[in-house]
C-alpha cells in the first residue's frame, strides 16, 4: 500500500447516515443488541367475545359499513350465490386465480370464466368484468378481508383491474375479532392486500365517497354452517 | 408543469395574514375540519383501550429511535435478502440524485407517483422534470394539485384548500394538457369528479413502467414495506409497473410485523376517521411473477438525525402523518397549509420543518410561534408528540440565536436585570402605580411591537403595588381577603 493510498476515502452515504444515528444517540458505537419491553402491550388483544356468530355478524356490519356487498350463504349454496352475483352484474368475463376451488363455479352461465396462467397482462385484465377469490383471513373489528397471493387468491393484479370483486370467507376458520389475532396468522414475505371495502377517496372536502381506481363494486360471500336466517 | 415550490416563502405571520383575507379559503377550510373532526372522535371512542395504543404506539416508536442504527442495518439485511436493493440519503439532493439515476437506467422517462411526503419534502418531480422525467401523482388530491400547478396544503388531504366547485373548474381546464380530457359537462359532484380521475389516470396505470412510493411503515425483522391508501391508485403503482422505488425516512421504522397491530388501529382512525383504510399493501422484497421484479428502498436522512439528537425534539420522529393535529388546529384552520411554507403543515410541520431544516431563516424561524399552545394537537395524537412542549423549546432554541427576535431578547436582557435586582423591581412597581392615571389603556405601541400589541389591551394597574398593599394590611387579615376593588385587576 503506498501512502497515498492511505488518504482518508470519502464516506458513503450509507456510513455516513449511520454515523450520524450513532453521534446523535450519544455514542459512537452500534446501539446494540434491543428488545422492547412486552409490557407496553396494555393493550386488549380483541375488543369483542369470541362467539363465532356475533363475530361473524360484527364482520358482515363493517363491511357494510363500508359499502361492501354482504352475501351470507351454506357451502352447498355457494356456487349458486356466485353465479347470481356475476349473473346479477351482467358480467360477460371472470378471472379466477390457481387454486379455486373448481366447484365454486359449478353454476356459473353466460359469463365466460378466464383461469389466469400468471400472462395475463393489465390491459387484458382491463376488459375482464369481474374477480373471484377466496381469502386468508377476515378481521371483524375493523371489516378487513386478507389476501395474501395463496392458492385461490392469486396474483395482486388479479384483484386489482376488473371493476367487481367478488371475494368468499369461509367462517367461521377464516374469521378472527381483531389486528392483534391477524398478525399472527399471516405470513409478511408473501405480498399481501388488506381490504375494507370497495375503493374510496376522502381527497374532496374530507369527506368519503366510494369508487376511484380500485374494484368499485365489492362483494362479500360469508360462508358458513348455519347463515344467519333472512 | 413541475408544480409550485416553498422556496422563497414569507415568514408565517406575513402569509397567514394574506391567508386569513381569502374567505372561500377559510370555508373551505372550517368546512373540512370540522367534518373529519367530529368523525375521528366517533372512531377514537369505539376503542376502549385508546390511551393504551396510544401509549404503546409511542414506546414502540420511542424504542425503535433509540436503537436506530440497529434497526436500520437488520432492515437493510433483510429487504437486501428478500431481493431489494437498500441505498442511503443523507439529504435531499442526494435523494434525487439516487432516484434518478434509477430512472435513468430503466430507460423510461415516464414515472406514476403514490402519494408521498418524503418525496414532496425533497423536491422530487421537480428534479425529475429537470432530468427530462414526467411524474404523474396519482393520488386524486396530489393530481388537483399538481394539475393546478398549486402547493399542497395538508398532509392527507394535499388539495382541502379546493372545494368541489374549483376542483371541477381544475379538472376541465386542465387534464388535457397531460393526457385524457376531463368528460364533457362534468359536474362538481364528488363521485364525478373521482370518476373523472379514474378516467384520467386508468391508461396511464396500465402503461407505467416505473413507479415511486412513499412508506408508511418499515418492518425491520421482515424487509416488509407497509402502504396504506384509499382509492386504489396506491395498489396500481405498486402492482402493475415492473420497477418500483420507494422512498422512506428513516424513521418510519417499526421493529416487527407484530408492531403494526397497534399502528394498523391507530392510524386510520386519527386520519380519515376510519376503522380501516380501504386498502394495505404490504410487501417484502420481490415476489417471482407478482408485482414489481426490482425493488429499490431509498432510506432518507435530510435532517432527520439533527432532530435525533435533541432529547425534547426528537419525539416529532414519532409521527406517522395521520394529520390529527392539522384537522383540530385553530391555527391551521383559519391560515391553512400554505402560509407553514412546507409540505409539512399545522402543529407537526410548526415542529418538523424548523427541525429538519434549522432555525436560521426567517420563516423558519417563524413556525413555532404560529401556535396558540392550546395543547389540542398533543390530545389528538396517537404517537403522544408533546407539540406545545417542543414549540416552547424551539422558541428558547430561537430567542438564545445571535440577532434573532433583537426587540424580544432586549426586553428580556431589561427584565433579567430587573428581577435580580429587587430594590430597582419594587421602585419600579411603585412608580408604575403612581403614574396609572397617566397610561393609555388601549395598544397599540409603536414601531415592531405594533404587530404583537394590535391583538391585545393594556390591564389596568391596581392603586398600589402587591408589596405595598401586603406590608399595609390590617393584622390578622388573611392572605386571601385583598381590599375591594383589587380583586376584579387582571
């Protein structure tokens, strides 16, 4: 090495970011090794009981709330809610994701059913009428259903383009009360969308109104043993 | 086209006064706030563990700022590990730098924006502009104003300074001068006007290439980059183009996924008064055949480790830009966003921006004074900042600069003196009391003062001194009986 290779070499901004960190949290070293304090989490885990069916009903409300479409129906009724709803749109295309349950559009007539092979492209996305997906979970405190790119949900374009999603959650294995028990249950190195309704804008005289880029029309099918009646 | 700039804006009082003249400004204003107020109470009450979020909320970012460096290098790791590549900003210019260049080499010269503070605070579309690159905001204020070429004015709501009415007159005149024209006889009713901008933007969407977010949240354990939006304009950039960069300060960190059930609840309804936004991306590097395959995270420091170093500052890194404390200002209310000279508004900016950017300019200098310290902006945040604490200390930071505020620092120096001196301070007292008569009873007082006195009147003096009244009482009466008439003084 001759000297002139000593003179000192310019820091990048990497160290000299870090650098600042460090001098400003009074040492020069790193901060080590930390941990918060679990005791900071005074907070309730779930703000409701866990009785399955006033969970359920807590979700079908927010999503309502939120001008979502709330569906209740028997797993032996869902293909025929399914085929009603795209019926019920006039949709003329649907895309489903890999791993759709098949028997899911066993009642589907007059809309033709596109299965994305991962080609699809947003263009071709564009001129397709409505999405079918299943989810991971369903928050009922805060009227959120979950996708996290799994089997029957797909890639987040899929849910993203067509105008009409149509999205099932089977209760009561799908439901959770709260963020708190959500977390847990989700996987954060797969690309996830959480939704609470259709797409809204509060951007005009802070007040909110459904429908801007995303799917404007959202419906939600709440699967379960015993729906409840009416 | 590049949209307004802050440079060169005046100090607050002079802007606010030019504000306050604007009427339909004002409507528009009162009209707004108060609508999201009384919603975001509503939302805050239907949480019966409120204070503990809140509390939790401010330890967990409290943690995260006082392990930074550590939380940035496992941050850095982990999104490198999930395919991102991490680079580093130590101020606004090397940003643009960065980011550019990353444009550059994808050889496209068209970029669609996500909504983003830290890319209004360096100035992005502007240096993109300059390289030759179009930015199209997509978020539908951030496209009124930047269609407008206006300055936003709030941190959630860029374009609240517009009423539904400008915001049609905007639309007609404007949008075909940046690709599809606004519908012919489009109404000022909202959900035409969001259908006009669904319109607008779907080609431009479906055609990008390259798109640029800010960040709401960083999970250091997991790389995972957290976005929460409404209208869908978010999941379309950061979807559909094939490359994405994101631009974050480094403060938005979080230590881990489990973090962001207190922020997920929090945050929503502090900011549009919802239980939930309607849309959360979140996503953690890149995913084979799913959204973006190049992934850029571009950490920000521009003045934020300055403000790191201040113990009673440093809390202003907490916000995560909900805009509570803008919607209950009475302040911000009456003068607006403009008049702060920031992308950074109302109690928070009247923090950030001196912080961020030092106190040596005049309007700089100005933002912790616009503030009537009522406390309402520390009440509704759901990090806990104590605003009013960090502006009194920015005002002590500003009184004790050389040649600021020259008047206040002399009647301080004047008043200093006086009180270490109590022979002179009961003399003085004496002769005030003696000349009462002789006072006038209104302000204003002449030359620089005027602007401090217009707003206020002169008490009135009581007939003799605290001192002289106490020394003269009758024995045996009490500390709590003072002759008549003295207790009506103020």
């Amino acid at each position: 090495m001759t000297p002139a290779d000593e003179a000192p070499v310019p820091a990048t901004s990497r160290e000299r970011v870090l650098g600042r960190v460090r001098a400003a949290l009074g040492g020069g070293a790193a901060s080590g090794t930390p941990r918060l304090d679990p005791a900071v989490r005074t907070y309730k885990e779930s703000h409701v009981p866990d009785d399955p069916a006033s969970v359920l009903a807590l979700l079908a409300h927010n999503l309502a709330d939120y001008r979502a479409g709330v569906h209740h129906c028997t797993a032996g009724d869902l293909p025929a809610v399914i085929a009603r709803l795209l019926a019920d749109r006039g949709a003329a295309t649907a895309v489903v994701p890999p791993g759709l349950p098949p028997h899911w559009l066993d009642a589907v007539t007059g809309t033709q059913v596109v299965h994305d092979d991962g080609t699809l492209t947003a263009h071709r996305l564009d001129t397709v009428d409505s999405v079918v997906t299943g989810c991971a979970l369903a928050v009922a405190e805060t009227g959120t259903v979950v996708l996290d790119a799994g089997p029957g949900q797909g890639r987040r374009i899929l849910s993203l383009v067509p105008d009409h999603h149509i999205c099932v959650v089977e209760a009561p294995e799908q439901v959770v009360t709260s963020l708190p028990r959500a977390l847990p249950r989700l996987d954060p190195r797969r690309p996830m969308t959480w939704i609470s309704g259709p797409s809204a804008t509060s951007d005009i005289e802070l007040d909110r109104v459904e429908g801007v880029h995303g799917p404007r029309t959202l419906d939600v099918i709440l699967v379960s043993s015993s729906p409840p009646s009416g | 086209m590049s949209g307004g700039t802050f440079m060169g804006m005046p100090a607050f009082p002079q802007a606010a006064k030019a504000a306050l003249a604007d009427t339909r400004l004002r409507a528009n204003l009162t009209h707004a706030t108060h609508t999201i107020r009384t919603k975001r109470a509503t939302a805050v009450a239907e949480l019966d563990d409120w204070n503990d979020l809140r509390e939790a909320g401010k330890q967990i970012k409290d943690h995260t700022l006082a392990h930074l460096d550590t939380y940035l290098l496992q941050l850095e790791a982990a999104v490198t590990t999930a395919g991102g590549t991490v680079h580093w900003a130590t101020d606004a210019d090397d940003a643009n730098r960065i980011i550019t260049d990353l444009v550059h080499a994808t050889g496209h010269t068209e970029v669609v924006k996500v909504k983003s503070m830290a890319t209004q605070e360096i100035g992005l579309n502007h240096a993109l502009e300059q390289a030759g690159i179009t930015a199209v905001e997509t978020d539908l204020a951030e496209l009124i104003v930047q269609l407008d070429d206006d300055l936003p004015s709030h941190i959630l709501v860029p374009a609240i300074h517009k009423n539904r009415a400008q915001i049609r007159d905007i639309f007609t005149h404007h949008m075909h001068h940046w690709g599809r024209p606004a519908p012919d006889n489009l109404t000022d009713t909202p959900a035409d006007l969001a259908e006009a901008a669904r319109l607008h933007l779907r080609e431009k969407f479906l055609r990008a290439k390259v798109a640029i977010s800010g960040a709401n949240f960083m999970i250091a354990e997991t790389g995972t980059i957290v976005v929460l939006e409404s209208e869908g304009n978010g999941r379309m950039c950061l979807t559909l183009p094939d490359t994405l960069i994101t631009l974050a300060g480094i403060e938005k960190i979080l230590p881990t996924w489990q973090d962001l059930e207190v922020f997920l609840q929090t945050l929503p309804r502090s900011s549009t008064a919802e239980r939930m936004n309607p849309y959360t991306t979140t996503w953690t590097g890149t995913t084979p055949h799913d959204g973006p395959q190049n992934f850029h995270l571009v950490l920000l420091d521009n003045g934020r480790t300055n403000t790191l170093a201040d113990p009673t500052g440093r809390q202003a890194l907490r916000c995560i830009r909900c805009s509570a404390c803008l919607n209950v200002c009475p302040v911000y209310e009456r003068t607006g966003g403009h008049t702060y000279g920031s992308p950074y508004p109302g109690p928070i900016g009247a923090i950030l921006t001196p912080q961020l950017h030092g106190t040596t300019t005049p309007l700089h200098a100005s933002l912790p004074y616009a503030s009537t310290l009522c406390g309402a902006c520390y009440d509704v945040c759901p990090v806990a900042i104590n605003i009013p604490d960090i502006l009194i200390h920015l005002r002590e930071r500003i009184t004790d600069q050389p040649r600021s505020h020259p008047l206040e620092s002399a009647v301080m120096k004047a008043a200093a003196w006086m009180l270490d001196h109590p022979g002179a301070y009961a003399l003085a007292g004496q002769g005030a009391t003696a000349t009462r008569r002789l006072h006038p009873t209104e302000l204003p007082l002449p030359g620089p003062a005027k602007a401090w006195s217009n707003s206020r009147d002169l008490p009135a003096l009581p007939q003799q001194p605290f001192r002289t009244w106490w020394k003269k009482r009758p024995a045996g009466q009490g500390p709590h009986t003072p002759p008549a008439g003295e207790d009506t003084q103020r």
